[in-house]
C-alpha cells in the first residue's frame, strides 16, 4: 500500500477515491488537489512515482489543509472550549445528547443508547386465576 503523509490509501483504488481515505480530504478537497498537483485522477494509487507522492504532500501542505491527528485535535479543541463556556451545545455535548435541534422523545438512538424498557413487575402474593 502506498503511503502518504503518514496514511496508508489503497493500491488498487484509483488516486481520486484513495485520498479520502485520509481523514480530512474528501472528494472535492481530493480532486481540487489533484487538479493543483496535475495528476490524472484516473491513475492507480500504486502506479504513482515517488514524485507524484511528494508532489501530493507538498500540495496539501502548501494549501493548509488540516489531515489526520491535527484535525482531530482541533476538533477535540473546539469541543472542550464549548463545554467550558457552558453554552447550550456544550451541554448537549456533555450529557451525550444530539445538538444541532433534533427531537429526543422518540428518536436519537445513535447519541442515547439502546432503549431501556422496564418489564413489569408482578406481586408475588397476588391470587392466581381470572383477573
């Protein structure tokens, strides 16, 4: 597998759909940095040269694209700075639940959990037979 800027992205894939296996390039932000680079986005990810690699490094740092472990600390950043000042979304943030408006009485599995039902509880010493 080739490697670039620290991430390995598929050989067999085309170079288009193997830059969005960095974490923070997406399809346009991919194709934007091939066009900038003049790579033909059709190529296969193991038939680049040793330049093309560089090439590609050198554009995305030179476009100040922010890719894998500074991305995610500054997201995790800005999340923390959200929880500190005690604004509505940090809150939300904190307690575990959707922040950008969606209802919660009968949706939002993904950010609460599994549903919890309490079965019923019967009296032991209640008479058996027709209620």
């Amino acid at each position: 597998m080739a490697r670039l800027l620290g991430v390995e992205i598929p050989n067999e894939k085309r170079i288009e759909a193997s830059l969005p296996y960095i974490y923070g390039i997406g399809l346009v932000t991919g194709r934007r940095i091939l066009d900038q680079a003049g790579i033909d986005p059709n190529v296969r990810a193991g038939e680049l040269t040793d330049e093309q690699l560089t090439k590609l490094a050198h554009v995305i740092g030179a476009e100040g694209i922010l890719i894998e472990g500074d991305l995610r600390r500054t997201l995790q950043a800005n999340m923390k700075r959200l929880q500190q000042i005690n604004c509505y979304r940090g809150v939300r943030h904190r307690k575990g639940l959707p922040c950008r408006g969606q209802r919660t009485k009968t949706n939002g599995r993904t950010r609460r959990g599994g549903r919890r039902t309490v079965g019923v509880m019967r009296n032991p010493n209640a008479k058996k037979g027709k209620v």
